[in-house]
C-alpha cells in the first residue's frame, strides 16, 4: 500500500496573513489532518533540492494560535469540502490508498522546543507512493524539477493543482518577469503529471488550450471547485480596526494589482462624486500587488475619494468574515480569473457579487446579480445595486456612464 504525500512547502516558509494560494493549502492540509485521513505532509528544501516530512501539528497550532489537540467534531458541513472532494477522487480512482504510517507517528518525531533544528527526515519516493502538490510551486523551478526527473526515475502518482494560467496565455495581465518562469513551470506540470486538478471549468479550458499550443500531452483533467462549502459563522469574529470605516459599505476583496482592475472602482467613484451620487464606502481588502502605486495613491489623496475608498492590508480571516458578515454587497472587477476565490466566498456569507467581465471572461449567473460590463469602446460603470439582505430585492443607487 503506498503513501499518500502532500506538500505543504507554503505553509512552512509563509508568514504573517495568509494569501489566496495559501489559504487553499492550508484548508487543504488542515481537513485532512483533522479529518483523521492518513497522510504524510512534506515541504521542499531549496538549498538541498530535496523533500522532507514536516510536523504539521506545529503548522496548525502556529496558524491556528492555539495549542490544542485537533478534534474531528465540529458539525457536519452542507457540502464535501475541496479536501473531502479531493481525496474521494483519488481514493475512487486508485491513487490514494492508504499512508505507510499514520500521520501521528510522523510528527512524534520532533520536538517544536528542541533548540537545535532536528535532521531532516528526509523523503524517498516510493513506486506506489501518491505526491500531491497543491501550492505555489512556481517560486521555485526545481520543485518541479525534481518532482519530474525523481517521477521518471521511480514512476510514483504525480496529482498537482492549477489554479490558472493568465501568466501563460495573457500576459499583458502580470509582471513580464514571470512569463518565463511561470510558463516553464506549467510545461513542467503538464508534461510530469498524472493527473492534474483544475480548480475551475474556466483553468481546464486553459490547460487544454495551452497544451494544444505547446504541443504537450495531456494527462487526466478534472474540475475541484474552491469556496463551495458554506462558511459558520462564528460569534466572536471581531470588528477590524479599520479607521473611518463607515455602517455602510460595499466590500471588494484580492491583490490590489492591475489584473484585479481596482481601477475601475476609482473612476465609478470619482464620476458619482461629479454628478453628485452617494455611493456607500468602498472597502478594498488585498495586500499591494505589482504597479498598484499610482492608484493606490490615487485613492488616498483624491479628496473626492479618501474618505470614501479605503484601501486595507492584512487583515485577519476573523476581520475579514465580519466584512463578509456587515458588508452590504460585495463587487470583483477582475478582467481575468481562474476561479475568482472571493466570489464563491462572498456567496457562502450570503451576500450578492457585483462583478465585472471582460470579453475574455468567464461568467457566473447569479439570480439578481449585477454585471458591470467594459469593453474597448466604453468605460461602463453600469449599475450599482443594493442588495438589500431581508428581502433579497435590488434597489439601483445609479447608472453611469462615460464614452471614451
């Protein structure tokens, strides 16, 4: 019976609040460990090139802040969550069997107060072993560099998750440094791998589009959608400290860089401001992604919107559920999405999307969603609406438009 391996080289090198990438790995990671499933969590070491078993139980009581003993009863959930989802299909499929050993045994092991570094244990793959990878492998090209020469020579199960490929496919859309990088990684995961998870019909598309142009193989593709199961909420989620935050507010969560298009919102807030409409505070919550400068610096010294955008780094997920939780609606102009993580978790708070698509764009169709809409012709702010929670109706604050 072979082993069930799962990188979690993000979660060992991270720090401070999670990103997006992150927050998968660790959901990941954390329903597995929890969920009592046997598996072996590994992490890569870039000075040796090597992968060695982690103590997760250090991870989860780091990330967690608090050192108590994992429990499995924490109710029933509505839906299977991406990690159920995950190895039921690989269970289902022959690949993920069983661990050699329980994950117990594994971080027994170590000690989190030795003063000294423990040796590393390190891994040696197995023919029946299953490795799944799930993080931002692509900060580090030799990841997926040993993972294929150590593939070829041993013939373990390689299953990697993609998230998108808007670097390969758009690149107009990304800093030019990671057009290389990035498109050599995904060649790397396309050619290496023996099944890959796409985390959206859209990112399946992608692949096969991508892998048509490159002329790669393509091994087996399927669809693991993220954000699908419903969010608790939780009593003590607190207020953030955010200062000048006002009752009513619209909020927009991710990366504030050029794909996410916060752009738009400036300019939607700036024309309301000329013709004299009261549109809720805007709350932008993201940390600073690649040339968001000059709009973030737009958006805090424009009298017209200083006070009516604010523009928040490194909030923690109990801040940023009670916005989910008091926000009026929330609103994603990104021109390009894999997924588009804040959608699905703005719906499992229960609160409407406003979004923004490009002719590029996938869509999602929502009974009473509000589409702002660009193309090459018109800056089209469209309509806000308000959603108003106890009767689900839609009130329009105001249509505005501007021909370029």
């Amino acid at each position: 019976m072979g082993r069930l391996l799962v990188d979690a080289t993000d979660l060992v090198s991270w720090s401070g609040t999670h990103g997006g990438v992150q927050r998968v790995v660790y959901a990941v990671t954390k329903e597995l460990f929890l969920s009592g499933r046997q598996a072996v969590y590994i992490a890569f070491d870039a000075s040796e090139n090597r992968f060695y078993v982690i103590d997760f139980q250090a991870i989860y009581d780091r990330v967690e802040n608090t050192p108590k003993t994992p429990q499995t009863g924490e109710g029933p959930l509505a839906r299977k969550t991406v990690a159920e989802r995950i190895y039921t299909r690989m269970k289902r499929n022959r690949i993920a069997s069983a661990a050699a050993r329980p994950v117990k045994a594994v971080i027994k092991r170590y000690s989190p107060t030795t003063d000294t570094p423990p040796s590393r244990d390190w891994v040696a793959f197995a023919k029946e072993d299953d490795v799944l990878i799930l993080g931002m492998a692509w900060e580090n090209l030799n990841i997926q560099r040993v993972l294929g020469e150590q593939r070829k020579s041993i013939g373990f199960h390689l299953i990697q998750l993609v998230y998108d490929l808007i670097i390969c496919l758009y690149p107009q859309l990304h800093h030019p440094s990671n057009y290389l990088p990035y498109t050599t990684h995904i060649k790397g995961v396309i050619a290496d791998s023996d099944k890959l998870l796409a985390i959206s019909e859209s990112t399946k598309k992608d692949i096969l589009k991508f892998a048509k142009q490159e002329h790669l193989r393509v091994p087996q593709v399927e669809v693991i959608r993220l954000g699908d199961e419903l969010l608790k909420k939780a009593k003590d989620h607190k207020r953030p400290a955010i200062a000048g935050l006002k009752k009513d507010f619209i909020l927009c969560v991710g990366t504030v860089e050029v794909r996410k298009n916060h752009t738009l919102l400036y300019y939607a807030y700036k024309l309301a401001a000329e013709k004299g409409v009261k549109l809720p505070q805007l709350i932008i919550i993201g940390g600073s992604g690649w040339y968001s400068g000059d709009i973030q610096y737009l958006i805090a010294t424009d009298p017209a919107t200083q006070n009516e955008i604010k523009v928040v780094h490194g909030v923690a997920d109990d801040g940023l559920a009670w916005l989910y939780e008091n926000c009026q609606f929330t609103i994603y102009p990104s021109m390009y999405e894999g997924w588009g993580l804040p959608i699905a978790e703005s719906l499992a708070y229960g609160r409407e999307r406003a979004g923004k698509y490009n002719y590029i764009l996938w869509k999602i169709e929502l009974t009473n969603q509000v589409t702002l809409r660009n193309n090459c012709r018109n800056a089209q702010v469209g309509h806000f609406s308000k959603i108003t929670p106890k009767d689900n109706s839609q009130q329009q604050i105001h249509g505005i438009m501007r021909n370029r």
